[in-house]
C-alpha cells in the first residue's frame, strides 16, 4: 500500500469513528468525508472505502447515489487504536459491563439478564454518554447482544452477554487476556518482495510450507499454473485446501487434469474448491492467504503464479483476526464447488 492510501484509509476511519461516538447507532453518510478530504479525487476515497470493506474494518451500503451508511467494525476501531488514535478501547469501562452483565447472567439463568445502557450506566455510577461507545464496540465484537433503544435517543434498551461474552470474560479474569487480544499468534514480520525477485517469493513460499504438519490452507482467486509448483515443497502427508475462483481457469475440465496430475501419488488429501469470484464471501478475501496448521497464517498482496514479479508484500499474521480469518474461509469453503470431487 503507498502512503497515499495509507493516509486517505486512516482519515476515513478517523471520520467513521467520530460519527461512532457522536452516535453509536446512526451510520455515516459520505458528503462529510467528501468535504474533510476535498483534496482527494472521489475516486480516490471510493476505491480505499472498498479496501477497507475488503479488510473488514468498515461497512456501507451501495446504490445509484452511490455509498452511504458507512458504519466501522470491531476491526476497524482495533486498527485505530493499534495506530495510536484515542478510541473506546482506552477506556477500560468494556471489562465493568461485561463483570456486571455476566454477574447478571448468572443470577437469571431461566429469566432474563438484560439491562438497558441507563441502567449499566446507574449500576456503573458513570454517566450514559461513557457506556454507550463501549456498548457499541461489545456489540460490534459480538461479545454482548444489545438491542436498540426508540429514537430520537441513541440508546441501548435491552443488553445481555453472549456465549462468547462469557468465554472472552473468563479468560479476561483467569488469564488475563485482554479485549481484543493485544498478543500475537506469533512474532509479526513483513518482507518486501519484487520487482524481479521470483526465487526470493519461492523461497519465502517453501518457508512455510516445508514445516507443515497438518495442513496448508491457500485462499488465491487466480491460483493456477505455475502456483501448483510452488506446493512441491509441502510435505507428501500434510493436506492441501485450495480456495479460488472461476478466474483461476478459461477451461475448467482443463483445469480438472491439472489438479488431478498434481494430486496424484500424494498422500495427504489434496481438496481445491472455487466459487464465483463476485460471491459475497469471495470479496472478503482481497489479499491472498497461505495458512500452516491453522495456527499460522501470511497474506501476499500478489497473486502466488505472479509471486516476486512485481513490488509486494509478505506479511506474517497479518493485523486481523486469524480465527476470524478461518471462520470466514470455512463459509465460503462449504458454499464452493470441488474441483477434484
């Protein structure tokens, strides 16, 4: 990414999360954005509004007016706070409601354990405004189910802990684990590839892997020959899943012999699926991921048959959530159509 987009993702951000805490149930429209960065070409803001769908740190709706109800995800207030801005996650108010909501869940097992952001903020003894942001990002977190409130007042009327509330909770007290989690799967590098640097992409390719176990899972619209020879270096055991799309091949029966010539006296499951490149799922994944184990997981900003041609990056646990990474592969690995079945 150049320092120009950098900039412009980081101000839209910045102006999604100031309409966030203005209110934190009314979405953003664009004609203030348009306004704040009016030295930035409109095409500019639109094409860096999708990347920052793409990467899930942002949600809007598209018509014929073009992009409204810009919204931010639990992802996108975790990118500001990574990046130094101040956020609702300097406030450590989110560890106080989800202590009283699971102490409430717990003493209405058969009833009910909600309360509305007034009486949070009555419990709390803290004022309304304080509680409604860290609410908001619970909820975005899917860590508490919080119903809306009647308007004019952006407010909560009715707020409980989820499962998942509950586990993260228990974490929090018996291990200390923060909300987000502020600790890597693992050590975070970057490597810088290309332009002309096929061998170097290879190699860094091999890396991972040669070391596998288990499985390696690829997620690439376009993998295709030569990819599959990068795949000579996994272990003959480990499995290989491969997600692409129709975009992968102009012959599918073509394509068919090409995975079959590759599986053949392999060991290890050799399973590649696609789906139709303008899927929902398949716009999630706009960079291309090459996962060890599913415990260990990179991005590439280059397609793998193109590896090392051009300027790009390698990035080692990339600032998303792996596990989060996994589940939306899964959903639309079971919506894909398997190309070796």
């Amino acid at each position: 990414m150049n320092e120009s987009d950098r900039k412009v993702r980081r101000e839209i951000l910045k102006y999604v999360y100031d309409k966030f805490e203005e209110s934190v149930l009314d979405r953003a429209g664009t004609e203030g954005l348009y306004e704040k960065l009016d030295e930035v070409d409109r095409n500019e803001i639109d094409y860096n509004l999708v990347r920052l769908r793409d990467e899930r740190q942002i949600g809007f709706d598209v018509s014929m007016g073009g992009v409204h109800g810009m919204e931010l995800t639990a992802e996108g207030i975790e990118r500001l706070d990574q990046d130094g801005y101040d956020t609702v996650l300097e406030d450590e108010i989110r560890y106080d409601i989800l202590q009283l909501l699971y102490e409430t869940d717990r003493e209405h097992p058969f009833g009910s354990a909600k309360l509305s952001s007034e009486d949070i903020a009555e419990e709390l003894d803290v004022d309304e405004d304080r509680v409604l942001p860290a609410i908001g990002y619970l909820d975005l977190k899917e860590l508490v189910d919080a119903a809306v409130g009647s308007r004019p007042e952006a407010t909560y009327r009715g707020v409980e802990i989820t499962g998942r509330g509950r586990n993260k909770y228990e974490l929090y007290v018996e291990e200390g684990t923060s909300i987000p989690n502020t600790q890597p799967l693992t050590r975070w590098t970057q490597h810088s590839v290309g332009p002309n640097e096929p061998e170097k992409a290879q190699n860094l390719f091999q890396s991972v892997v040669e070391v596998a176990q288990e499985k390696i899972t690829i997620v690439d619209w376009y993998f295709k020959e030569p990819a599959y020879d990068l795949l000579e270096g996994v272990p003959d055991t480990v499995d290989i899943e491969i997600l692409t799309s129709e975009r992968a091949f102009d012959d599918e029966d073509e394509y068919r012999g090409l995975v079959a010539d590759f599986s053949e006296g392999r060991s290890g499951e050799v399973d590649v699926r696609y789906v139709e490149y303008y899927d929902f799922e398949a716009r999630l994944f706009h960079a291309r991921y090459l996962v060890r184990d599913e415990i260990e997981g990179w991005t590439w900003d280059q397609s793998f048959k193109d590896a090392g041609d051009t300027q790009h990056t390698v990035s080692e646990v990339r600032p998303v959530n792996l596990e989060s990474t996994m589940e939306t592969f899964q959903e639309a690995w079971e919506q894909g159509e398997q190309v070796n079945g």
